[in-house]
C-alpha cells in the first residue's frame, strides 16, 4: 500500500526541487514543522502587489513533503496570494474531505491524491502550503504598514508552523 504514495513520479519530483537557496533578502519568512514526524521547511519570498516576486526554500522534510514543494516551487513565482490560499484550501480538502486535485499549472499536485488515505502523512504533504501561506501574509501586512508608513522593522517577518494542515 505504501508503494501508491511513494512510487516514481513522487520520488522523482522529491530528488529535483527546484529554488532551495534562502533569499539574501525576503519580505517574510515562515517555516513550518511537523510535530508528527519533525519534517520541516523554511519558505523565504517577497511580493510585488499581491504576486510572488522571488522565492527560496530550505527543505528537510519527507519524499512527500518534498514532491509538495518541488511543485510549489516550480509553480510559485508569478503566483497570486488568492490563487496560492486557493491553491493550498485544494490540498487540504483533496487529502481530508476527498476533494478533487488541483487543476491547471498545479495539476501536477494530484500525484499526492493517494496520500489521503494515511492521514498520517497529511501534515508533511501540507507543511509547504502551511508555510508559503504564513509567509505571504507575513509580506503582504509588511507592504501594508509600509504602504501607510506604520512599520519600520528592516528584519523580515519570519513565523513558525505546527504543520497541523489546517
């Protein structure tokens, strides 16, 4: 049964992802951690308006969490903040209520379709979504105190994610 989530196509989206150096100088910073299996990704990006402008990943995560990111970043420059929340709100119900995969430039995401059935492995799978959401909001509330002159940090935001897949 195993051999359904870890077949050929997820091992070799997780050997090749694509954008793994961390930003000298992100907007936001978020990282996100699985207390079940301590999988953990780093997610530095910067926005310009509402789209992601550059990304960077650090990944120390399963094959699954891996396959997820490599995905994520070869779809994720150029992304919406609403197409990214839309995006990760598919995941989530594809792995948990039975939803259909994503389509579109992130059809690729319905390799992880046999995951929902171990839910214990839905928070490695969800853990780059549940990061690259944090970091996005992070960014776009730094752009906005920026925009109305209410923030001065020069530090980028960085957060930190139980990888519950929420």
């Amino acid at each position: 049964m195993l051999n359904e989530i870890y077949n050929q196509r997820i091992l070799k989206l997780a050997a090749d992802i694509p954008l793994t150096e961390r930003l000298v100088a992100p907007d936001a910073t978020a990282v996100a951690v699985s207390k079940l299996c301590g999988s953990k990704v780093t997610v530095d990006l910067r926005l310009e308006g509402d789209r992601v402008a550059d990304y960077g990943a650090e990944i120390k995560a399963c094959a699954l969490g891996q396959a997820s990111s490599s995905i994520m970043a070869r779809h994720v420059i150029g992304a919406s903040m609403a197409e990214l929340h839309e995006v990760a709100a598919q995941m989530r119900a594809m792995l948990k209520e039975g939803g259909p995969a994503p389509t579109g430039k992130w059809a690729d995401l319905e390799v992880l379709e046999p995951v929902r059935e171990y839910k214990a492995r839905h928070a490695s799978t969800l853990l780059i979504f549940d990061a690259v959401e944090e970091a996005i909001e992070a960014a776009h509330a730094k752009q906005t105190h920026a925009e109305t002159g209410s923030g001065t940090s020069a530090a980028p935001d960085t957060l930190t994610s139980t990888g519950s897949g929420s």
